[in-house]
C-alpha cells in the first residue's frame, strides 16, 4: 500500500521543484513564493458551513497571493 503524504511533505516537494526568487511588488525586493493552504468557510443555503481548502502560492515577505 502506497504512503500517504501530508501537506507539509507536498509542499516541501513542491518547495524544492520551484524554488523561485521573484520581485514582490508591493516592497519591490526580492523573495521567495511559497505554498500555503488557504481554508475558506461558505455558508450554504440551507444555514450550514462547509469549508472549501486549496493551495496557493504567496511572497514569503508579504504573504500576498501570487499572480503569474
């Protein structure tokens, strides 16, 4: 059976594969991107919450999604 990773495992992978330096343009310096899992919560109709989890990458200075 096949072992299960956790998120911090995929993100340490996905930190080593795309290790990039980028400029933030908020501070206009360089930094890293990072991942990160962003967890939202909806209110569905019917009254109750359901929480939506996906994985983004942010500056590593400012914490501010990345767009490519």
């Amino acid at each position: 059976m096949a072992k299960v990773q956790s998120f911090a495992e995929k993100a340490a992978k996905l930190a080593r594969k795309h290790d990039t330096m980028v400029i933030d343009p908020e501070t206009n310096k360089e930094t890293r991107l990072i991942y990160v899992r962003l967890v939202s919560a909806v209110k569905s109709p019917k009254g109750s919450y359901k929480f939506l989890e996906r994985n983004a990458r942010v500056y590593e200075s400012t914490y501010k999604p990345f767009k490519p």
